[in-house]
C-alpha cells in the first residue's frame, strides 16, 4: 500500500462550481472507496462556517506518485475550476492501526 496525501485550495468565489461539481467529485471517491482504496476525503470548511469550504483532504492508496497526480488532475473540481492548487505528498498512516 502507497497512501498519498491529495491537500486542494478552493479558488475564490468557487461554492457554486463546487456544489454544482461534487456529484460527480464523489462518485469518483466512491470507486475509491469500492476498490478499498480511500482512507478519508473531506472538505476544510471555513472557521465559523460549514457551508463555505477552503479546500478538500484526500488521503488514498495509489500505485505511484504519477498516478495519484493523474488521478487528481481528472477530478470534477479540477474541471469546474474549484481547486487553486492541489499539493500530493506520499503519507504514512500511524494511528490507528
């Protein structure tokens, strides 16, 4: 198992592409999920404000470093223009075991 951590920044003014997009952004975690892949997935609501978002975690078992960058550029969010930036760093789950 090669788990990688998939960090995204929401673009300014991006919560109706977001919402309009995540349909589809979480069936693409689902087949994750189905192929017992997905540790977690989350968005970073802001302080104060649950319905307002700054960005999404990702933490996923991927084949290499190239396929967990594919994997995220494909994503609906990426489409619709939500993400800034996503930042994939290899990860190595502590707790709980």
């Amino acid at each position: 198992m090669m788990l990688f951590m998939l960090l995204a920044t929401d673009a300014d003014d991006t919560l109706e592409a977001r919402l309009a997009a995540r349909p589809q952004h979480l069936a693409r975690l689902q087949q994750l999920q189905d192929e017992n892949r997905l540790i977690l997935a989350g968005p970073n609501p802001l302080p104060g404000n649950d319905a307002a978002f700054s960005g999404s975690l990702i933490v996923a078992d991927f084949a290499s470093l190239d396929e967990a960058e594919a994997w995220a550029q494909q994503d609906p969010y990426v489409d619709a223009g939500v993400y800034a930036e996503i930042l994939i760093r290899p990860f190595k789950k502590v707790l709980p075991a």
